[in-house]
C-alpha cells in the first residue's frame, strides 16, 4: 500500500514537474517576446560627434520645415542618426586623398568599399532601422552610368515629391554629410525607386554586396 502511494505520488510530482516547466518556457518565450518588442520601440542609441551637433540640430530644423505633417521628434532622430553613421562610416572606409582617387583604390582592391552608391546603401540601409512614420528615404542618383555619376539619400515628407526633398550626401564631401534641397543642386538628381528596393531586397535576405570592378563611379546595372 505504501509503495502504491509513494509511487503515485512520484507520477504525480513528475506531472506536476513537467507542467512547472512547461509553464517556465511559455513565460521565458513570452518574455523573450517582450523584450524583443520593448527593443524595437525603443529609440537607436547613437552618439553625435560634438562638431556635429549643431548641424544635425539645423537640419531636423530643415527636415521639420518639410511639410507641417512632419513629426519634429522624428526629424531630429533622422538628423542626429544621420550625422552619427556618417561619422561611423567615415571611420570604416578610411578614405584616402580625392573621392575620385579613393574610387581608384577600391578599384584596384586596395581598398573593399568607398565607391559613393556603396555610401548610399550603408546610410539608406541605417536610417530605414529608424521605421519613420512621417518622413520618407529615396534613393537620388545624378548623372547616372558616367564616370560623374553619384548616389545620395533624399528624404521627403510622407507622400511629398522627389523633387522637393533633401539631399544627404557623403561621398562628395569626403565622407562628411553634406545636405541640401534637390532643387538647389549644382546636380540634377533623378529618384530610382528600382535600386532602392533591390538594396533593401537583398540586405533583407542578408545578401552580402560585393564590390563591382567597374572604373571611377560607373556602375554594372541597376
């Protein structure tokens, strides 16, 4: 009689023990789950370089005067972000003389990345993790498939024209951004709406970008 009872008490505690951590993983993947969404609603974390700052400050200025649709909030979180991986990347790609000359060198291998779409894709890639709600990433492209060609960041208010945003660019400058409204460019720049959904594309499927061979700014295909 005793070992029955000792017995079914076993089995008992064994249900009961599987239950218990039955339960323990539900709460571990719930709170896993929350913690992920906690994260992603959480604001990037980035540091501004003190040089910077007033200059990310007047361009959220810039970015709000858009449209009044604009959150405020949201544009100085693209400004700062902005200023903040540029400076990232300007630290990686250790650019060296001219934009041209640095082309010349990761043409030739001595260097992996530099080329100015190269640029675009790192930043455009960067500010899409900010998910805007209120401002919209476009890929600009000018002069496209000559040796003058380059690529930048055009932001716009949510549903406003191409031709009405700003431009952020890099590698004219040096690795150093460099804003302005698309109309006031020395360069006319085009959208490429195409381009910019294959670099979100294949960065989605974690799809690893080569450098293409190809001389000073040409590109292979778009």
């Amino acid at each position: 009689m005793w070992a029955d009872t000792h017995n079914g008490r076993c089995y008992l505690e064994q249900i009961l023990s599987m239950d218990t951590r039955i339960v323990a993983r539900i709460l571990a993947a719930v709170a896993i789950s929350i913690t992920a969404v906690a994260a992603e609603q959480q604001p990037a974390r980035f540091d501004v370089p003190a040089k910077d700052s007033a200059k990310a400050e007047e361009l959220a200025k810039q970015l709000a005067a858009l449209s009044p649709r604009v959150d405020p909030s949201e544009a100085k979180l693209l400004a700062d972000y902005a200023y903040a991986t540029v400076a990232q990347l300007r630290q990686e790609y250790r650019m060296f003389g001219t934009p041209i000359f640095n082309n010349f060198l990761v043409y030739h291998g001595l260097k992996k990345r530099g080329y100015c779409y190269q640029w675009t894709e790192d930043l455009l890639l960067a500010l899409d993790t900010l998910k805007l709600k209120t401002l919209e990433l476009h890929w600009g492209e000018a002069h496209a498939g000559t040796w003058m060609e380059n690529n930048c960041v055009v932001v716009t208010a949510k549903a406003q024209p191409f031709d009405r945003g700003m431009i952020l660019d890099c590698w004219r400058h040096f690795g150093h951004l460099r804003w302005n409204l698309v109309p006031s460019d020395e360069d006319r720049y085009y959208e490429n709406r195409k381009y910019a959904e294959m670099v979100r594309t294949r960065a989605a499927s974690k799809a690893r970008h080569g450098n293409d061979h190809v001389a000073f700014q040409t590109r292979v295909t778009k």
